[in-house]
C-alpha cells in the first residue's frame, strides 16, 4: 500500500516522520479594522493566500455578522483556509490546513499577514494523521506540534 502526497519530516526524536498533513493555527493582532471588517476584502484576501500556496479552490462561503466581524471558509482540494475576524479588537483567527506536499500554509500565513497589515502575529504548526511506517496506517495517536513562532 503506498500513501498518496504524505509529508516527511524529523519527529523530535530526530526520526523521519510521515504525516498526511500541515495545520497551521494564525493568530494575527494589531489588524486595519476597517479590512478584518470588509466581508468582501477578506474573502478576496482568503482566495488570494490559497493561490499563493498552491492550492486549488473548490468552494467559498463568508458571512458578514452584525455589527461586526466576518466568518469564512474556503474549501481547498487540499483542505481548507478558515477565519473568524474581530474588527473592533483588530483581531483575526486563521486556520490553515493543507493535506499532501503540493501547498505550504506557511506561505498562506505571511500573505495574511502582510495583508491585514498585522504588527503581531504568531502560529503553531501541528502535524496530522501521522503514518505508523510499520503497518502503513494512520497513528492512533494525537497530532505532534510541529513548530510554535
């Protein structure tokens, strides 16, 4: 049996390691309010730092809450990018899953970053579905952190 696009990396143990996918988990601070509150901008900005990795864009929803704020996902061939925004505290919080080795949701991050002009902004990396090298199956075992920045 043979595993379609999984990632290798080093484990901490300093083994290499397979694993099905990359999470990103964003937190960016100090955002331009009035972009974190635009449903269309954030929408565009989304699709945009999925091209940017990679990806391939299957579907999209956003949704505009009142009075503010802006929830969205796009849905990836890969996985997905999604978003939860707090304008009046110029906060958003991004996910960034990405199965396989064709994308980097690292890219996704810097992108997002530089674009809702972010002063701070942090991420922790996990590692998803772990393959067993043994018996070539997932892990029963939760996702490792990766890197924390």
């Amino acid at each position: 049996m043979e595993i379609t696009s999984p990632f290798t990396s080093m484990s901490k143990n300093g083994k290499q390691q397979v694993h099905l996918g990359q999470h990103v988990l964003a937190e960016f601070f100090e955002c331009d309010p009035n972009i974190l509150n635009n449903v269309s901008l954030v929408e565009k900005l989304m699709i945009e730092a999925a091209l940017e990795c990679g990806a391939t864009i299957v579907q999209k929803c956003f949704h505009m809450f009142n009075p503010y704020g802006v929830s969205g996902v796009v849905i990836i061939a890969e996985s997905h990018l999604a978003i939860h925004t707090w304008p009046e505290l110029g906060y958003a919080a991004v996910d960034l899953f990405t199965c396989g080795d064709k994308c980097d949701p690292k890219i996704s991050y810097a992108y997002l970053k530089k674009m809702f002009n972010s002063k701070n902004a942090s991420f922790t990396e996990l590692k998803r579905g772990i393959i067993d090298e043994e018996t070539l199956k997932v892990a029963q075992t939760p996702f490792e952190l990766s890197t924390q920045f």
